[in-house]
C-alpha cells in the first residue's frame, strides 16, 4: 500500500506500508506505468518498491488527518494528483495533461495554476474561434 499524503503547496510525503521511513523530498515525480505507478527520483534513482503499486493499492490524503481516498481507476487517480498540484517529472502538471481524461476532479482546481492556465488557454481558444 503506498500512501500520498499533501501536507501543503508541493509538499508532499510518501508512506509504503513495506518500507519503515516515509519519503518527503521534493524531487520526487510518478510514473504511470498501464496500471501501476512507480516513484522515482528527479535523476531516476527508485524509491519504494521498483515494481510499483498497484492503483488501486494507493491512497491519498489532502492534509493530515484526512480521509483516504481511493480510485475506481488509474486516470481518476492521475485527476485527482493534478488537482492537488502533484509535483510531477519537472515540478510541471501541464505535460501530462493530454494524457487525463476529464473526470470528476474533486478539490479546489482554481489552486493548481498549470491546470487554471491550461483551460484558460483551451477556452480561449473555443471563444476565438480557432478550436
């Protein structure tokens, strides 16, 4: 079971129910391997179990002392970690936005400014006619 925790703006903390200390470093992004999710260092290095886990074995929690949250799915998982404003490979959300599909997306999206700038720039290109 891997644990994601959001303790505030890009910090975040990983817990794994294997290993005994959690992981708090910023350096740190997600990869979304089909339906696993590996964590890896900004330079490669692994943490955690280097196969991954399983989605439906990842919980997150907005702040501590939040309720888990799980997911029907890898992409309502991947939603919900942009919401938050996940760090992702670079600190950036925006690359990996062509690759969500839109669901639900719970929590405040107005604090996650790549997600705001990125529908800014959709809707602004609708209303301009050039979509």
């Amino acid at each position: 079971m891997l644990n994601i925790i959001k303790y505030g703006n890009k910090n975040f903390q990983h817990e794994a129910t294997d290993y005994e200390k959690a992981y708090g470093a910023n350096d740190i992004t997600i990869i979304f391997d089909g339906n696993y999710v590996k964590l890896r260092s900004f330079s490669g290095r692994i943490v955690f179990d280097k196969e991954g886990y399983l989605f439906s074995d990842v919980r997150v929690f907005d702040g501590s002392g939040a309720s888990a949250e799980s997911f029907p799915n890898v992409v309502s998982l991947k939603a919900r970690l942009i919401a938050l404003g996940y760090p992702f490979a670079g600190g950036v959300t925006t690359d990996i936005l062509n690759e969500v599909e839109w669901v639900n997306i719970t929590g405040d999206p107005t604090t996650n400014s790549a997600l705001v700038s990125y529908v800014e720039s959709e809707t602004s290109e609708i209303d301009g006619g050039t979509a």
